[in-house]
C-alpha cells in the first residue's frame, strides 16, 4: 500500500507543468542605467526634470522607440566648472531631452541616418541639430559645440537602445548669441517733410511780398495820373 500511494504521488508531480520564468517586469531607464554604474549626474538629472518618467511611460504604454545617449559621470565632470548650475531648469529639461531620439537606432541604422536627427528636445533643424556619423565601427556625434564618441552599447532590446557617450551633448541654442535687434527706423524722412514745410513757409512769404509791391506800384501809378491831369 505505501508504495503504491507514493506510485500514485509522482505520477501526479510528473504530470503538473513546470513554473514558466517569471514575465519582465517594465522597462526602466534609471535601473538599466544605475545597474550599469558611472552615470550618476545624468540619473539625477533624469530624475529632477522628470524626463526619466516620460521615457518610461512612453516605452511601456506605447511600441515607440527610443536611442539615449549616456554621458558618464567623467563626461559631466570634464564641462567647464558651473556650467551645468548656469542653465535654467527649462534648459536642464532641453539637456536631458537632446541626449534622446525619438526612434529606435541600432548602430548599423546610424550608417544610413539622416542628418541631422530630430530629438525630443526639438527638430532636426535649427536650435538642436544632432549629427551621428559611423566610422568603421566608431560612431561619432556633433552638435555645433560638442564632438562626441560612442563608447558603448549598456541596453538594447529592439525597442530601447542605450548608448555611452564620453561626452555631454550640449545643444548649439544654449551657446548661440541671440539675434541683433531690428535697426531703429531713420528720421531722414522726417527731416525731409520738416525741410518741405520750410520750402512752403518761404514760398507763401515770397508771394505775399510780391503781392504788396503790386499794391504799392497801383498806388503810385494812380498819383501819377492825378498829377499829369492838373498839368
């Protein structure tokens, strides 16, 4: 009897289907980074202008995807001092926003890429041009301030590509001088109307004199006469 009860027993256990692994949990930037180590500056800053949770929600509600540049804690520790506490926190936001292309790459997709990339910081013209270019197997990037490598591949998986750079990619609008002001209009037309009323002052004055030399020329005429009556 006891053998058969334990007969009975891993037959059951045999026929029970084994545990499947345990499904992935979400995607997250910040971990896939912290678990990578030296890039505590850019998780701070992913963190304080809230772009980190943007880039969540985006890949975990949506099958967008998404290219992230890494600079290093080194690469931040390389700009020149006060840099980064001169910018304001829109221009944090635009940073962090300028080291993120709004599609997937792999680093055989940049050999065919269209330069300049648009990132989420803005388009791919004008305030924030990003040029990625590939080398042999080297991939180089440009900003208008920064020239920039790609150092290493830390995550993809065909949706997300995180790549280290060993630079910040600093956009060319933060450096940029604004545009010189409109010149102010010129006052030669208002000299002009000042001088062509003076022209018509003269004018009027000119005619009145002549006016009162016909009057006094009628006069005498009319004396003239008189006299020449009585001689």
């Amino acid at each position: 009897m006891p053998l058969l009860l334990l007969f009975f027993i891993g037959l059951t256990s045999a026929q029970s289907p084994a545990a499947g692994p345990a499904p992935p949990g979400p995607t997250n930037l910040t971990a896939i980074l912290e678990k990578a180590g030296q890039f505590t500056t850019f998780i701070r800053l992913l963190q304080n202008t809230k772009v980190g949770d943007q880039i969540n929600t985006q890949l975990n509600n949506s099958n967008q995807g998404l290219t992230v540049f890494a600079p290093t804690d080194n690469s931040f520790s390389s700009l020149k001092p006060g840099t980064l506490n001169s910018f304001t926190d829109q221009q944090k936001v635009e940073l962090i926003q300028f080291h993120v292309i709004p599609s997937f790459f792999s680093p055989s997709q940049f050999q065919t890429a269209s330069n300049p990339l648009r990132t989420q910081a803005g388009g791919s013209e004008g305030s924030f041009p990003l040029n990625v270019t590939a080398s042999g197997n080297q991939l180089n990037i440009t900003t208008g301030v920064t020239n920039a490598t790609v150092e290493n591949t830390i995550y993809t998986d065909n949706q997300l590509a995180v790549y280290q750079v060993d630079q910040v990619l600093l956009p060319l609008s933060f450096f940029s001088s604004p545009a010189a002001p409109a010149p102010a209009p010129s006052r030669a037309k208002k000299g002009a109307r000042l001088t062509d009323s003076s022209d018509d002052g003269n004018t009027a004055d000119s005619s009145s004199a002549i006016g009162r030399s016909r009057e006094v020329f009628s006069v005498v005429a009319c004396i003239g006469l008189i006299l020449a009556a009585f001689v």
